[in-house]
C-alpha cells in the first residue's frame, strides 16, 4: 500500500493509503446468478437451493416446469434494516417481500441485493411452500 493521497488542512500535510490497483481496477458490475423453478415428478424445488452473492449483485428466478412459481421473503426472518433493502429490489410485488407469480416456461424474475446487508435469507415459493420449495440467498 502506498501513501498516493495527501492534503493539506490549514497547513498540515495529510496523508492516506491508497493502493495503486484499487485506484486503477474498474468497479466490478454486479454479477447476475441465475436460480431455476422446477418440478420433478412430485418435487418442487429451487435449482440450486442455496446460491451465495456479493452486496450488489442480482438473482435471476426463472420459471421452467410446474408454475405457478414466485420467490418470497417472510419478513418475520428478515431484520427490519435489511428488509428495506430487500424490498427496494423487489419490483412488483405481490405482498411485501414476495414476487410476482411466474405462469410461463422462461418468465424471470430479478432480485437485485444493492441494498442488502450481508447476512442469510431464506426464500420459499408461495404456492408450493407446503411442498418444501425452499431455499436461501447468502449475502457477502
């Protein structure tokens, strides 16, 4: 780490690290991971279940057999600051905390994390949450 910021504050020679790569390296762009809607024969399950981000980036839910599907947060599970967040990158939910429902092979649905403090969330499908179509985003 090299000493690269300096101020000076009535006179006085300020200095702070800054390392040369983190002032040269492109913000990353969130990354986009993708979680699909299936049913097995009986089963009704999130493929895969459990699926780690880092703050900022996205899960993608798409619907591939078995719908209607959504994605659901309780909010008794989620603490009240994180669940703020949450609900900022949910567009058009249904009830707080819970997507749209999914009808059609290939419809999607995006969760953006930009606002979500680190932490684990689990996850259900409304309509097969009996079923234990259920999983959790792992927030970094």
């Amino acid at each position: 780490m090299h000493l690269i910021g300096r101020t000076f504050l009535g006179g006085l020679l300020l200095a702070f690290p800054v390392s040369f790569a983190d002032m040269l390296a492109p913000e990353r762009p969130p990354a986009v991971h993708e979680v699909r809607m299936v049913q097995e024969g009986s089963t009704y399950r999130f493929a895969p279940a459990r699926v780690t981000v880092r703050r900022g980036d996205q899960v993608r839910f798409v619907m591939v057999s078995g719908g209607p599907h959504n994605v659901a947060f309780d909010p008794e599970k989620v603490p009240d600051a994180a669940e703020r967040g949450l609900s900022a990158g949910m567009k058009d939910q249904i009830s707080p905390l819970a997507g749209p429902l999914l009808t059609k092979a290939g419809e999607s649905y995006t969760v953006s994390f930009a606002d979500v403090a680190p932490g684990t969330y689990p996850f259900y499908c409304m309509p097969h949450m009996a079923m234990g179509m259920q999983g959790a985003v792992t927030v970094r």
